[in-house]
C-alpha cells in the first residue's frame, strides 16, 4: 500500500521560504514510472495544483506560483520536497502531496491516486 | 489555462436520490477528466479517473460520463456516507480543479 506522509513548519513568517518534505512509503519514486505532486487548499476553499516532479527530476508548476517555487527528489530516502519562496498571508493553506499516475504509453500524468493527510501551514508574522 | 466550472456549488438531498454534479471546460479536455470526493479534515480520495472509469474500491453507485468540455458525476442512490465535497480536475493541459461541489444529506 502506496503512503506519503507530509513534514515540515507548521508556521512560516511573511517572506521568508516554505519548506515541506513527503516522505513515500510503499514506491520508489527513482524507479515509479509516476510523478510526484503538490497540491494546496486554503481553508474552505478549493484546490490548487502547485507543481509536479518525475524520477528523472524533471519538474512542471503551475505558472501562476513557477516564479517562488521549487520541487526536488531525494531518491536515497525516498522523498521529495517543496520551497515556495517569499511567502504572503495568501500562501496560508492546508498542503498536501500525493502520487500523480503516468498512463499510457507517454505516461501522460493524469490523475492524483494516493495522497497524504495534509498539514497545515500559516503565514504570519 | 483551462478553466473548470462545477454545478451546482451546493446541493441538499435525501438517501436513496440520484444525484448528478456536472463539470464543464473551457476547452476541449477529451476524457482527460478525473473526480475526487473530500469529506472535512480529509485529503481528497479519487472516485473516477479518464471520465468514466471507477477507481478500485468505489462503490459501483457512482459513475461518471462525459467528453470535450462536459462532464457528469452521478450517485445513483445517495447514501448518508456520501455527504462531501466534490472536486473535478482536468489533465488535459497542466492539471487544474473546478470549484467543488458540496453535497449535503436531507
């Protein structure tokens, strides 16, 4: 059974850098041939994709955040993580990462099948 | 970007009706179409993927169905457990979510 398992400060002071870690559990993501994904949700809002990363660690964001944003893979412990840089008040929301199934022969990334539970994370000074 | 526009925002219905939650794109997505249902506190669990496949372990009451730029998630007989947020998301071009869809037991 595939699990990921978010880590990271509960608390972030405006511009200063969002750091998290999901550590997977049950797949490798060096040999998966899935992609690895954030995604946020303020609260009782929706959902906002952040950005998407493959074991050969090449990464794809969501051009509204690409400019603050950062995905990378640490295969020795089977982790990825993310930096979302110069933080605001809006930045505030439940984090979550999950796997993103590859399908097909071109493993078009495709749908979101595991997820971890989310953490939350404040902006606030 | 593709846009992702869910109806109803809300809906209130008893045990036992059919529900239907409809998606549309601003573009053609194909059948590049995937729904999740979040229930509160919870992270979303996906329901159907490429429009109209079950996910394993889904109960068989929901079903989805669509293509191009309209898409349908339907429970055939609402079940007290099925109270939740609903979410589309497309992976046509990037990845984007409609707005939800929050379904509410009588």
């Amino acid at each position: 059974q595939v699990q990921l398992q978010e880590s990271g400060p509960g608390l972030v002071k405006p511009s200063q850098t969002l750091s998290l870690t999901c550590t997977v559990s049950g797949d490798s993501i060096s040999s998966s041939s899935n992609y690895w994904s954030w995604i946020r949700q303020p609260a009782g809002k929706g959902l906002e994709w952040i950005g998407r990363i493959y074991t050969t660690g090449g990464t794809n964001y969501n051009p509204s955040l690409k400019s603050r944003v950062t995905i990378s893979l640490d295969t020795s412990k089977n982790q990825f993580s993310l930096n979302l840089n110069s933080v605001t008040a809006a930045d505030t929301a439940v984090y979550y990462c999950a796997r993103l199934r590859g399908v097909g022969r071109w493993l078009i990334p495709s749908y979101f099948d595991y997820w971890g539970q989310g953490t939350l994370v404040s902006v606030s000074s | 970007d593709i846009q992702m526009t869910q109806s109803p925002s809300s809906l209130s219905a008893s045990v036992g009706d059919r529900v239907t939650i409809t998606c549309r794109a601003s573009q053609t997505i194909r059948t590049f179409l995937n729904w999740y249902q979040q229930k509160p506190g919870k992270a979303p669990n996906l329901l159907i993927y490429d429009a109209s496949s079950l996910q394993s372990g889904v109960p068989s009451r929901f079903s989805g169905s669509g293509s191009g730029t309209d898409f349908t998630l339907t429970i055939s007989s609402l079940q007290p457990e099925d109270s939740a947020t609903y979410f589309c998301q497309q992976s046509y071009s990037s990845l984007t979510f409609g707005g939800g869809t929050k379904v509410e037991i009588k």
